[in-house]
C-alpha cells in the first residue's frame, strides 16, 4: 500500500513520501531539515532568515547530515537573496520555496540550473500568477496555516487552486496526521506541507520551554490571526505580548518598529543608506503599504525571543491551528512513519467501501 503514497511530488522533489516541512524562519535549521528528509519527507532549510554569510556554511552543514535533496527558502527582500541563490545554484538545492518575489528572469535562472522552483500562495489569484511566473509546484496554505496566512480555509482554497491551475499542487494549512494526507491526496493534490507539526517534533531548534507553550494549548481559537505585529494578517499563539502589541497606539508601534529596524540592520551589517534602498525596494513591489514596511522589522525580533531565545510570553509563537491537535512530541522519523501508516490505513477503508446501488 505505501506504493499509491508515492506521487508525482516524489518524482519532482526525490523523497520517498510526498510530505514536506515548510522552512519556518530560525526554526528550519540544517538538523530539522536533514532530519526531515532523512525520515523520507522533503525538508525546506529557512534561507530566508539565514545571517549574510552563512549561507554556504548551511548548506554544507545539511549536507552532512544527509544524501538527500532538500530545497531552501528565500524572498528577494533579504539583503543576501543573491548569495542564497548562488548557494542553491553551486550546490545542487533540489527545490526553492518563496512568497514575495522572485520574479520571472530569476525564475528562469533557477529552472535553468534544474532547481524546481516551489511558492507557497495564500491566494487563487496569487497561485495563478506565480504559475505564469514559471513555478514548476504551487503549494497552498489555508487559513489555519500559522505565520503570515489568508483568511480561506484548506477545504476551499485547495479546490479553488486545483481547479485554477495546470501544475502539481501541495494543500498546506490544518494537516498534522495521516488523515490529513489522505484527504489531500483524495482532493487532487499530490502531498502535503506542514510546519508547525514538523516545529513540534524532537528535531526542533525550538527551546522546550517554548515548546511546552505549544503542548499546552489546547484551544485552536487562541492560536490566532493579528494584524499587530507588522499590518500583515498572521496567525500566532495568544500571549501576554500579542495583547501589549494590540493594545499600543500605532505611533509608539511605529517608534518600536524603528529602534528594533536599527538594531536589525547593525546585527545584519546594514548601514543607513542599504537600510534605506531596502524599504524602497519593498515599498515598490507594490503589495506593502508604507505602515507595514516600516513595522516589518518586530517580527524577527519578537519570533527569534519567542523560538530561539524560548520565551514564551514577551516574545512570538507563529503556529497553525493545528498544534491544539498536537499532543506529544515525536522524531522526524517516527512522524513520518506515523503519518504515512494513518494515511494508508484510511485510504485502505475508502477503497473497500461498496459502491452504492
């Protein structure tokens, strides 16, 4: 039975399993991602988030860890996008993953090196645009995703997106056991992508006091969306800082977004000036307003004293609803193994069922 888990995804990415861990930025590190594909999913190492300089260090780290293909995220409004594309390109990254940007000429760039190139959309509108773009695999994460997230739940945006484009598609947003790869899997697409499930494993970077904030939540309504971190709708975990932010007048939320910006960018090497280029450069892709540029500087403050630092109550815990499902911790291997005997167990029953006469 574990022949029919192999689909199309497998193909395209090299894994035995179509299961992919989403590269959630400092918590996606070379362990977890090589844990991941070592288990027989397909791990996404946070690029995104990777100091200037590292890049190359990361990657060869990764890939002592493990013989598999493995992809890598990024957004072009990171001030070392091109070293991580070059990184990708030198050493033979299987797959890319991003949201804004890149557009079609880096694209191509990518293809042509035989990267596959990967978006995660939130969006029927956003999916078909990053298919004219040349995206090879669109996954799409529904509203009860965590981080950055739309307001249209998996069971609506994954349909939509299936019926609106001509590539393979990836349900992403609410999966975390078999069942949920089944259901996928029925709807027309050809795996899944999770991220809390994989941050809640005993691969994590995550510092256990953090992740027993996770544990603890059992209520999927507090594991929710604000606005009050950088204007952007995004989905955390109900915390003591989540209620300061929402409760401060957008100027003193601005003065904050400035003194954490300063900090940011000496810590990235950034003076005035390429602090300066770089808010223009988000400000012209057209989809940031002013407010939400400028603010965009507390989310990896607050995230990396929430996931890093493992303080759970004056810093961020990005998550999806799904970890209210989440009762214990597991490897990467055992998830795997789990989730795929769930998925063939229920995909099993479907197909003894009768057909109605």
């Amino acid at each position: 039975m574990t022949a029919e888990l192999h689909t199309l995804l497998c193909d395209r990415l090299g894994c035995r399993y179509p299961i992919v861990q989403t590269a959630m930025g400092w918590v996606a590190d070379a362990r977890l991602t090589a844990a991941t594909c070592n288990a027989g999913g397909f791990g996404f190492y946070a690029g995104a988030t990777t100091e200037p300089g590292e890049v190359e260090k990361e990657l060869l780290a990764i890939k002592a860890l493990t013989d598999r293909p493995f992809g890598v995220n990024f957004h072009m409004f990171q001030p070392n996008a091109e070293e991580v594309i070059a990184g990708v390109i030198k050493h033979g990254v299987r797959a890319v993953s991003y949201g804004r940007g890149p557009d079609a000429k880096v694209i191509r760039r990518l293809k042509d090196a035989g990267v596959v190139c990967m978006p995660t959309v939130g969006a029927v509108k956003h999916a078909v645009k990053a298919v004219e773009l040349g995206a090879d695999i669109v996954t799409v994460q529904g509203g009860e995703g965590g981080g950055h997230t739309g307001a249209v739940p998996t069971t609506i945006l994954l349909p939509q997106v299936l019926d609106a484009v001509k590539v393979p598609v990836v349900a992403a947003g609410g999966m975390f056991d078999g069942r949920g790869l089944a259901a996928a899997l029925a709807y027309g697409a050809v795996g899944i992508a999770m991220g809390t499930r994989f941050l809640m494993t005993t691969d994590s970077p995550v510092p256990r006091s953090a992740l027993d904030r996770y544990l603890a939540t059992k209520d999927p309504t507090v594991i929710r969306v604000t606005t009050a971190v950088d204007g952007l709708p995004q989905r955390f975990i109900e915390n003591d800082e989540i209620r300061r932010l929402e409760g401060m007048s957008m100027p003193a939320r601005l003065a904050m977004s400035i003194a954490y910006a300063r900090r940011w960018g000496r810590q990235s090497g950034l003076g005035a000036l390429d602090m300066a280029k770089l808010a223009v450069k988000v400000l012209s892709n057209g989809d940031t307003t002013f407010a939400q540029t400028v603010m965009a500087p507390n989310l990896p403050t607050l995230v990396q004293r929430g996931v890093v630092s493992g303080d759970p109550d004056h810093g961020l815990l990005p998550g999806g609803q799904a970890a209210a499902m989440i009762d214990r911790l597991e490897s990467c291997e055992d998830l795997v193994s789990r989730i795929v005997r769930e998925a063939v167990g229920r995909l099993s029953a479907v197909s003894s069922l009768a057909p109605v006469a």
